[in-house]
C-alpha cells in the first residue's frame, strides 16, 4: 500500500489530487507499505508485517463513532453558539466605531470567534445580551433597532424553530458558551501544520458554532491537544476537507485514547502546555497560522513543544520520547485496543527501518 501523495501530471491545468494505493493479493506473504514526509516527496518504504485499515501495522482495528469520550480524563466537546440573527447581534470591522461610539450598546461588546477568526487573528465582535438590562433597549437606538430586526426575521420565518426564538430577539438563537475559561477548536487544521493550532480562550470570548469548545480552567485539555500525539491521531483517524484534517468530537476526540495520569505528571503537563502560550506571547502580533507556519516556527516555540511531547509520550506509556509519526501511530492504536478490548491482547509499538525507493515501485 501506497499512504496520501498527490497525483502528478503534465497536464497544463492539472488537478490537485491525492491519492492512496491499495493492493489486494490472495498469495501469503510480506506486506509492503510506502510512507511519504509530505504529499509530494519521495516515498520510503517500511518494514511490516501487517497493514491495517488506516495504512498503519498496528492492530486490525476500526475506530468508530462515539458519542461519550472513551477517556475518562476527557469532557465531551460541542460546537459553539449560533447567532440566528441576520448580522443584527454580530458586528463586522466596518461596524464596530459605530457600536462602541454608543455608550449603551459598547458594554455588551465581545469578541466572536470561529475557526477562521481564531487562526489568523481576525478581528469579529458581537452583542453579547445574555444579561441585557430591559433599561438598557430603551435607552440605546442602535440596540433597539438591531433587535428589532431580529425578531422581525425569526418571527417571518418559514422554520418553527426559528419562529419559537422570536420571543427574545436579544439572544443568540443556540447558546452554548463555556462559563469558564475553555479551549476553542477550529473545525479543521491544516495539513502541513505539525501541531493542532488550537488555543485557550476567557469565558468572555465568545465562541461561534464554527469553533469546538470544552471547558478547560488548568489547561490541561490545551495541553493535550496541542502535543504530537493528538494530531498524530487526527490526522490518521479523523476525516478531510479537501487533505485538510477535519476536527470531529465523536469520531477524534471523544475516541482518543487517554489513559488516567497521576496528579505529579498531570501538573507537568499543564505547565508544559502554558510554556507554549507563553512562547506564543512573546510575539503577540503573529496570527497561529503565522506560528505554526512549519517553514518559521519559533526556536522557543518548538523547543515547548518538543517539552510537551516528551511529558504527553509518557502519559500514553512511550518509554522513551517518541521518534516518528509511526511510532506514536503503534502506540495509538495499542492504547485504543486495550480501553476498547480490554481483554484482547494489545499490539505493542514494533521499531520500523525505511528503505528509499523510487515512485517507479508501486507497480508493484
């Protein structure tokens, strides 16, 4: 088997395709799995014995849908709140002097933040009027007019749902805001990013439906996340927007497999995981896309990485930091099968060798 690499063509407007290879034989045998450092590089073969439906040799395991967190370290995530509003209670750049000019209306400012804003730092706000003063309609137009108009839309709505919010206008239609400190997840990451650019957010950010959320008041979950064991799994078990990984609570989050870690190796961790937004902070003007661009990271950014991942590698039983995308992978899967199977017998992490071979190999 061949993993993702993109298609190649001399074609003038050539798609951009990626592609697997899978081969089928009835003959006994080695298997033979082609690996890539990235979609277009040449491939390197490695060792194994067994190939499973992920392209790992790991165990013949199928990771499905959950609507619980298999980890009892992990709270279950849900997306966002949804504003249903027609612009009215979200402000845009171009709007923004004009709402804070009002000294009413300017106290029920919040930043708003989806994936998109959250990655490259771009500046949104909304009306945020979950405690709104009934005083405060009457002496504010601007607030006035905009809740107005929302509650004239959902009232004229073709949908039920819709209709039955009308009766307070002031209020985002779906609200699930974290009452504390949390961490916000993008719905999807970018392909050549080595980390999650995941982020720890204040209970007054407030969070849109295109961003993931869970309560995260020690910064443990920020932590988590942002190690190479999470998107070693995200990127081997979640899903794709074009080769973008695709965030997914019940199929990435709610099944990673994370064992229970002592009080002493939990606190590590957490310091760990403030180090590297500490690191982030001493350039505060860069965007996450700007510090995770892999061709720029920070020497101080990846040196808090390369702390954590040796604190998260321990948690997941690695004896050592791990070494490669396919060490982590085995140990995974491993961790997976005995909380899913506890009475199976586990796969442990094989060391691997690479072989470099031309693309002109997988004919065969």
């Amino acid at each position: 088997a061949h993993r993702t690499f993109e298609w190649t063509s001399e074609a003038p407007l050539k798609a951009a395709v990626h592609c697997v290879i899978v081969g089928f034989t009835k003959r006994q045998g080695g298997c033979r799995l082609f690996d890539y450092v990235s979609v277009r590089s040449a491939p390197n073969e490695l060792a194994t014995g067994f190939i499973n439906a992920y392209l790992v040799d790991g165990p013949n395991v199928l990771v499905e849908k959950r609507m619980k967190p298999l980890s009892p370290s992990l709270p279950e995530i849900e997306s966002g709140s949804k504003a249903v509003d027609w612009g009215y209670l979200t402000i845009e750049e171009g709007e923004i002097d004009e709402v804070r000019a009002d000294p009413v209306a300017k106290k029920y400012i919040r930043p708003y933040l989806g994936g998109d804003e959250l990655i490259n730092n771009i500046a949104r706000w909304c009306l945020w009027l979950e405690e709104l003063d009934p005083k405060d309609i009457r002496k504010s137009k601007l607030l006035a007019d905009r809740v107005a108009e929302v509650q004239s839309k959902r009232a004229a709505s073709k949908k039920a749902p819709t209709r039955a919010i009308s009766s307070t206008p002031h209020l985002f239609g779906e609200r699930r805001q974290p009452s504390t400190a949390y961490l916000g997840i993008p719905q999807t990451f970018s392909e050549s990013r080595r980390y999650a650019t995941a982020a720890r957010l204040p209970k007054t950010t407030i969070a849109s439906i295109k961003l993931f959320t869970a309560p995260d008041q020690d910064g443990y979950l920020f932590a988590i996340i942002s190690s190479s064991m999470f998107i070693v799994w995200q990127k081997t078990v979640g899903g794709r927007l074009k080769s973008d990984p695709s965030f997914s609570n019940t199929l990435v989050w709610n099944n990673l497999p994370l064992p229970l870690v002592g009080d002493g190796l939990r606190s590590r961790i957490i310091a760990a995981g403030q180090a590297i937004l500490e690191a982030r902070e001493s350039y505060p003007q860069r965007s996450l896309a700007e510090h995770y661009n892999p061709l720029s990271m920070d020497a101080g950014l990846v040196a808090a990485h390369d702390n954590l991942d040796r604190l998260v590698d321990s948690a997941f039983g690695a004896k050592r930091t791990c070494a490669s995308v396919r060490e982590r992978q085995n140990i995974l899967f491993a961790r997976y099968q005995e909380m899913t199977d506890p009475l199976g017998v586990s796969a442990e992490p094989k060391a691997t060798r690479t072989r470099r071979t031309s693309k002109g190999s997988k004919g065969k």
